[in-house]
C-alpha cells in the first residue's frame, strides 16, 4: 500500500513535537485573530506571515495551514455569535447559526460547526491523499506551453467563480501580474520598474501587498463604519446538540463535504461556492424549507461542512499544479517560495516529507481545532468583546512589525502604506484585492513558462493552440469567459453577488 | 452619453493610466523577439492588455444601461491618520527605537477613532509595546534597534 506508507511518512512528519506545537500555535493564532470581528483569513495569515519565515519549511507551512484553519473556524464563531462574518464563506453561517444562537442554541450551533467542520477535514485529507499523486503524474506531463494556459485557467477560474465585476476582476489580474514583473529579471539580470530604488530590485514582497490592500484598508473602511458596537450574548448555554438536531445536522454534513470537495478543486471554488452551493442544496432538499434561515441545522451543518471541505480541496491545485485558487493560497505558495520550494508537482517527490507532512498536519489541525476550541469557547467570546479602538491599533502595530521583519529594512513599512492607500482607493472603486494577489504571486512563473514556450516553439504563437492539452485549457478558460457574459446567467450570476454582498 | 457607473468609470480610467504606464516604461527595456525575448517583451504587452481592457470597463460605465453606482465619499482625516502614523512610524524606527515608535504608531493612530480617548490610547500602546518586547524581540528575537540612536 502505497498510500499508507506516504500517511506514515506523513504522521511521522506531522508528530513531531516541534510541528505538533507549531501546528497547535498555529490553529491558536488563527482562531485568535480569526475571532476578532472585522478581520477576515487573509490579513490574518498575512499578518503572521513574516513569523513563519523564520522557520524551517516543514515547520512554517504546517503553522501556516494552522492558521488558515484557525483563522476560518475563528471566523465561523463570530459569524454565529455575533453575525459578523469576516469573510464571504462565513456569510452563509451567518443566516441559520446566528439565528440558532438567537434561539438559545448557541452551543449546540458552535459544536455543530466544529464537528461539521471535522468531518469535512477528515474526508478532504484522505482525498487530497488519494488524488494527489495521479493528478502530480499529469502535471508532469505538462510542458512550458501547458503550464501557461494552465495559469490562464486558474486565473480566469477564479475570478469567474469568485468575483464580482468580471472585466474589472481581470484587469486586477494584469496589474498583479505588472506588480509581479517588479524587480531583476531573472533571465536578463535587468532591473525592472525599478526606479533606481535599490530595495524595488528584489521585487515587491506579496505579503507587503497583503497587509496593504487587505489589513490596512480593511481598517479604514471599518473605522468609517464607526463600529457597530457587538453585543454578544455571553451565554453559549451547552454544548450538546440535543437528538433532533443531531439527526438534522449529519446528513447535510454528509453533503456538504461532497459538494465542498468536488467545488473545492476548482479554482477560485473553493469556500465561497461550497458554502453557498450547499446551503442552497439543503433548502432545495429539506421537507419544511421554510425553517431555513430561521435555525435550522442543516442550514448550518451543511455550509460550514461544505467550505471546510472546499478550502481544504483547494490545496489539491496547490501542491499537485502550484496554482494557487484564491488568496489564501496564493499566500501559501508566496510562502513556499519564500522558503526555496517550487510549488508544483515536483513537490511530492523532491520535498515528501513536506508534502504528506503538511497533508498529515492538516488533519491533526482540524483535530486540535474541535478539542481545543469548544472548550475554550468562553475566552473566543470575551475577546469578541474588544472594542474597536483598541484592536486597530494592535492590527497596524502586528503589519508594521511584521513587515519591517521581512528585510529589517523600513522601505517595506512605506511600501505597505502606498498599498494601504491604494487598497483604501480600490475598495472606494470596487476593485477587489484577490485577483491581484494572485497575479502579483503567479506573474513571474507565468512570464517564465510563457517565454520558455516560445524560445522552444521557436516564437511561434500557435504552440499554445496546436498542443492538444494547452488548446484543451485555454478552450476551457474562453468556455468559462463566454457562459459569464451570456445575458441570462450574468443575471443569475449578479444576483447571487448581490445576496452575498 | 451619460456618466452612470462612476465606480467602473474611474476603475477603467486608473487601469488605462497604469497600463499606458507600465507599456510605456516596459520600451524603455529590450523588447527581443518572440523567440528570445528581452526583459521589456512581456510586461509591455502585459500593460497594453491592461490599457485596453481598462478602456473597455471604462467604455462600459457610460453605456445607458450601466447600473448607477456612485464612489463613496472618502474619509480624508481617517485615511491621513492611518497611513500617516505608519508612514511616521518608517520614518522614526531607526532613530527612535522600536519601543517609542510603537508607543507613537497606536497613540497616533487611535486618533482615527471616532470614540478617542487618550487615557485608553496610552494604555493600549503601552500594552502593545510589552507584547511586542515579549512575542518579538524576546520570544522570536528579531532584531530592531530598541532605543533611540542618540541615546
């Protein structure tokens, strides 16, 4: 058994006591700041990135998924207590948890998050550690033409799936990408866009870029909301889901795993449509549809399940074709980058240890996750009460530090400022920051591969159409671009962004 | 023709603006050739993309069935405080010390809040200056200067 001997690799990886405990510290920073009203996953990791890259690989991408995990789970309990999601997949545990907890049932709606949440992990381990390996096997397959329509299918993927305004999301894309060309040229050795700055030459660090566009303008836009102050209900009452929701809850956990690890492989799938894809499944399904959004279980169990499952899949893409499928990946593989590790197929077989190490340490998270936090849930609900005041200050403090960590160098301080104000501008216009982010991580790969492509095709445009595997991608990316823009499902499509929104 | 879609309509603009920047600094690189291209060949196509995709959102902001959206009013004092206490910051950590910038960095920008109070602003930023000697400088021992270099 093949796989077996890869989870054993992986366990004794993962079981380390370093890495349980960077694993441990990870899940508790996560759900530290994940619970913090107003702060969704991607500042988070992004402020507790530079922390992470003073460690071994192993070590930092295992506390970095942790955090991830966190961040998440964190996020669903303020969405539940307090009806602040922080982020879009949260919107949809929004709608029955809140309302569970409104009935009294805020414990039993907390513990069937996490053990919804559980499940989902369980299963989308063991799947990523079934698929992984086969779908290594095509990417390796794959020539510099391929990667390169790959890409464009990522890119296109996941704004078509995650976005709102479509041309507007791409144009994010190309300015990623433009960001990305920042910095020496690896094939030519000339410094590009650099303004005879020396520290622009190294290129623009994409976490700088994170804590900009997401931290700093996230708190400003919320400073301009004056706080809503949050009133919780200190009461989370018990933690037992009594008999009837119990037998509510598990068959939509049962679906919204499926759905979540079938969505989640996509790009750009991920979380936000699982959650929302299962919730409206549930509706469809349930015999009294009219208790949803009401307290209902099942519209709890089955979203939370279902992006548990979704962002887990997402790694699938991450670690087998090094594209990453929103902006939390993106951070991983800026991570991975960071600490000399070529995300892509090649992971598996030069970097096993790290590759069936994180996979294990995923489900050990996941496992931290259900046995610390419902135990810990009355401290997560006194910090909800922080006041607002108080916790930007600490959020600009973590980003300052954090980045000034990366180089020691305050250049990176003023950088992060400039994408602060930038960020404050693009909110203002709707332009949204994912899409940047992950051209701002892929624009070097993809120059490289699209150049590799063309001195190996001799500069002949056509390799990417007449390889029949790259003409299958682009033919994919255009088949998503063109069911977008047709009238009828961009009305669908619009209107589901708007019940997001 | 009408300006209906303010967002999308300033969106496009900055696009072209920055495409058109990014093509015309991209000329100042060797182009080369499909074949064997120089460090300028992507990005300037990269920007032109850029430019014409931006004119294309820009375009469709003004077309009569756009949605009407208009740009929220920007709030300069909060934007000032924010940006500028960090911007600050840079500026004073070399000199300063990591512990003073701190402590300057969230009393400065509490002022953004609407509920200031400078009694809870000096107490958060002596907390935080205590957390960032434990987590930072003593539990991952990053390197800063500490205290003011003239000292």
């Amino acid at each position: 058994m093949e796989l077996l001997d890869h989870l054993i690799l992986g366990f004794s990886v993962a079981l380390t006591l370093e890495n349980l405990a960077y694993c441990l510290l990870g899940c508790l920073l996560g759900t530290l700041i994940g619970v913090l009203p107003g702060i969704g996953p991607v500042p988070t990791i992004a402020m507790l990135l530079p922390i992470t890259y003073v460690l071994p690989p192993v070590a930092g991408l295992i506390m970095l998924a942790g955090i991830y995990y966190g961040a998440a789970y964190g996020g669903s309990t303020t969405a539940i207590l307090v009806a602040l999601p922080g982020e879009t997949s949260a919107v949809v545990t929004v709608l029955d948890g809140h309302q569970m907890a409104k009935n009294g049932r805020a414990g039993a709606a907390l513990a069937i998050a996490a053990l919804g949440s559980f499940f989902a992990g369980c299963v989308s381990t063991i799947m990523i550690a079934g698929f992984a390996p086969p779908l290594a096997e095509v990417a390796f397959k794959f020539g510099p033409a391929e990667y390169f329509s790959l890409m464009v299918l990522g890119l296109i993927g996941a704004v078509v799936l995650a976005s709102g305004s479509l041309p507007k999301a791409i144009c994010m894309i190309l300015l990623g990408l433009l960001l990305g060309m920042i910095g020496t040229d690896v094939n030519s050795g000339v410094a590009r866009y650099d303004f005879g700055i020396p520290e622009l030459q190294d290129g623009i660090d994409f976490a700088v870029v994170a804590m900009g566009v997401f931290g700093f303008s996230e708190i400003m836009t919320n400073l301009e909301l004056r706080d809503q102050r949050v009133a919780v209900d200190s009461k989370v009452g018990t933690l037992y889901p009594n008999k009837q929701e119990f037998k509510e809850a598990w068959p939509a956990v049962v679906r919204g795993t499926g759905i979540g690890c079938a969505l989640g492989i996509l790009p750009g799938g991920g979380a936000v449509l699982s959650s929302f894809a299962s919730y409206t499944l549930e509706k469809k399904m349930s015999k009294n549809p009219e208790r949803f959004g009401k307290g209902h279980p099942a519209g709890l169990a089955g979203p939370e399940s279902a992006n548990n499952a979704g962002s887990q899949a997402s790694f699938i893409p991450l670690l087998t074709l090094g594209i990453p499928g929103n902006a939390v990946t993106a951070l991983m593989i800026g991570a991975m980058t960071i600490h000399n590790i070529q995300p892509g197929p090649q992971v598996m077989t030069s970097h096993p240890e790290l590759f069936w190490g994180l996979i294990v340490s995923m489900w050990i998270g996941n496992l931290m996750l259900v046995i610390l936090n419902l135990p810990l849930i009355g401290l997560w609900v006194k910090l909800l009460t922080v006041p607002y005041r108080i916790l930007f200050p600490a959020i600009l403090v973590f980003c300052t530090i954090g980045v000034y960590s990366l180089n020691y160098n305050v250049f990176d301080i003023w950088v992060t400022a400039a994408f602060g104000l930038v960020g404050y501008i693009w909110a203002k216009l709707k332009c949204e920051g994912a899409p940047l982010l992950l051209g701002l991580v892929l624009g070097p790969m993809m120059e490289e591969n699209f150049r590799r492509a063309l001195l190996l095709a001799r500069g002949d445009y056509t390799t990417f159409v007449t390889r029949p595997l790259s003409l299958t991608l682009l033919v994919m990316a255009a088949i998503l671009v063109t069911l977008v823009a047709l009238p009828s499902i961009k009305a669908k499509r619009e209107e589901a962004f708007v019940d997001e929104g | 023709m009408q300006l209906r879609n303010k967002q999308d309509f300033w969106s496009g603009v900055m696009f072209v603006a920055l495409g058109v920047g990014f093509a015309l600094r991209a000329t100042k690189y060797s182009m080369g050739t499909a074949a064997r291209m120089g460090p300028g060949y992507f990005p300037f196509w990269l920007g032109v993309c850029l430019a014409l995709l931006g004119a294309v959102v820009a375009l469709g902001a003004l077309k009569e069935k756009a949605h009407e959206t208009e740009v929220e009013r920007f709030d300069f004092k909060i934007l000032l405080i924010v940006i500028g206490s960090v911007v600050l910051t840079g500026v004073l950590m070399n000199y300063l010390g990591v512990y003073i910038s701190v402590f300057l960095l969230v009393f400065l920008s509490s002022l953004a809040s609407h509920e200031f109070s400078w009694k809870v602003a000096a107490a958060t930023g002596i907390f935080l200056v205590l957390f960032v000697w434990l987590a930072f400088i003593r539990g991952l021992g990053l390197i800063f200067p500490l205290w003011p270099s003239f000292l």
